[in-house]
C-alpha cells in the first residue's frame, strides 16, 4: 500500500537532487543543480543554511577530513563549505560532450559518479571512481543518462539507473577492490516509457526508486518487483535516501525546472524536500575517504 509524503525543511529548489545523510553530523544535505547550491540541515539544531558553489552539482558526498566531494557539470572538487575553497581534480572526462550527474560512495568510502550526453541523445556517458587517492577510473560505459546508485546490503550488487531509455541495471561488486562486472537489466522502465531517477536501498535489501514524472517513490524487491510505495504531492521526484539518527524517515528530493505555469500553480510544493517514515529502515553512509 502507497503512504504520502509531507514536506521538510526550509528552501525551495529549481532543481533538487542529491539527498544525503551524514550520520556522523547528525545532517541531511541536498543540493539545487541549476540553482548552484548545496543545503545543509542540522537535526540537532533544527537550522537549515545554504551555501554557493562554483557549478551546477551533480552530487555531493561528505568527506571524512571535513568539507564535500562535488561531481559537477564542469568537473570534480573538493570544496569546503565554510570557506567556499574549491580544489579541481583532473577526470577523464571530454566536458565538452558530457556532464556529471547523481554519484555516491561505497561502503569503502570511494566516491562513484556517473556521466550523460549533455543532449542526452547517444550512449557516451559512464561511470567512474574516484578512489580515496584521488584518482579517478572509468569502471562502466554506453550510458546516455547516469543516474541513482546504491549497493546491496551485503555489497556484493551495484544498482545504477540508466534514466533513458531507461534501466536498473545491476552489476557483480568487488567491495575489496571497488570494480564491476557482468552488467544486465534489473527492471525495465523503458518497456513502458518510463523514467529511473535517483535511489537508494532499506536494510532488507529493497530498492528505493524515485519514478520521475509518476509523483511517486517505488519499493523493489531484491527480484526487481514492485512492493509498492510512497506518493509524493509533485510530479517530478528526483531521489531519494534514508535518514534521522534512527535511518527510519525517507527523505525525498523534487524539482520545479521546466514545469509549466499550470502545472506550477497546481503543485505548488514542487522544488521541495519530503519525508514519510515507511517502516523499514535505511544503511548508514559513508564518508569519502580521500
């Protein structure tokens, strides 16, 4: 059965994405792509506070020395929110012809993005980690827009959405050496026309999907069945992660960019955060280690 989700949080995004719980902060973070911001809420003193950033972010992860990794549009950095001071990372990477988009760290701590084609028309898109010295490998390839990611509780699948066409793929994990093999389809969105954003995985193993344009969050099975799931009282969801110091409350992320004036006047909590308490619970993240 489908519960609904309920808004949190001060800030309105054009463009919200990349959900994250630091548990060592006691923080939940989220970011506006276009709005060129990463937001920071403190559960413990109930202050949400926003800070600027270079480039549109892709994704974002806390890192273990203090401060964010952020895959941007232009690139990877390491930034320190207080300061804003960003340091660039050389990735291999033709900018020119494709972007970051959503990434997250393994249970390692190495940081894993993938890129699209920035027309979002041809295969030229991968994935790639970044290891905890920095340096940054191609570990899959052929996609045309990377999105969520998430690992199996006992970290031997990689789950990584191909928004279009449109597939969950799964991957074989090496958590020892952080490499992937044997890529195949999970569940088919593309059969009937329909959309993978961002994810995230419960203690029980069942994948957490936002449905872009379904004003809904999916429940999957380890087999790739739908179990149901959480409505969301906007069109465009765009992720989602486990939070709070229990991992019990889901936090979902939506987007207001490109929606038409109607359509804005009738989804008028577009661009927010939302939270539903589903009654399964979340695995902790991890810092970056680099």
């Amino acid at each position: 059965m489908d519960i609904t989700a309920e808004p949190v949080f001060d800030g309105v995004c054009d463009l919200g994405e990349g959900p994250l719980w630091s548990q060592r902060e006691r923080a939940f973070y989220w970011i506006d792509v276009t709005g060129r911001t990463v937001w920071r809420h403190d559960i413990r003193t109930g202050k949400t506070v926003s800070h600027s950033v270079s480039g549109m972010p892709g994704s974002i992860a806390t890192r273990k020395s203090g401060g964010i990794i952020a895959a941007s549009r232009t690139g990877l950095s390491l930034v320190d929110l207080d300061t804003g001071e960003e340091r660039k990372l050389p990735a291999p990477i033709d900018f020119g012809i494709e972007r970051f988009n959503d990434g997250k760290c393994d249970r390692r701590g190495r940081f894993f993005a993938g890129t699209m084609d920035k027309t979002i028309a041809a295969p030229i898109g991968g994935l790639y980690r970044v290891d905890p010295d920095l340096t940054v490998t191609k570990v899959a390839g052929d996609i045309q827009l990377s999105n969520g990611l998430a690992w199996s509780p006992d970290n031997k699948t990689l789950y990584h959405n191909e928004s279009r066409p449109g597939y969950v793929y799964a991957y074989d994990y090496d958590i020892e050496t952080g490499t992937v093999e044997n890529r195949r389809i999970h569940i088919d969105f593309a059969a009937a026309n329909r959309h993978p954003d961002g994810s995230t995985i419960d203690a029980e193993g069942c994948l957490w999907i936002a449905e872009v344009g379904d004003w809904s969050i999916g429940r999957y099975d380890p087999d790739g069945k739908r179990m149901g799931g959480i409505k969301v009282p906007t069109q465009r969801v765009t992720s989602v992660m486990f939070g709070g110091d229990d991992l019990s409350t889901l936090y979902i992320t939506s987007m207001r960019y490109n929606l038409l004036p109607e359509q804005l006047a009738s989804q008028p909590l577009a661009g927010r955060v939302f939270a539903a308490r589903p009654g399964v619970k979340g695995i902790p993240e991890i810092d970056f280690a680099g």
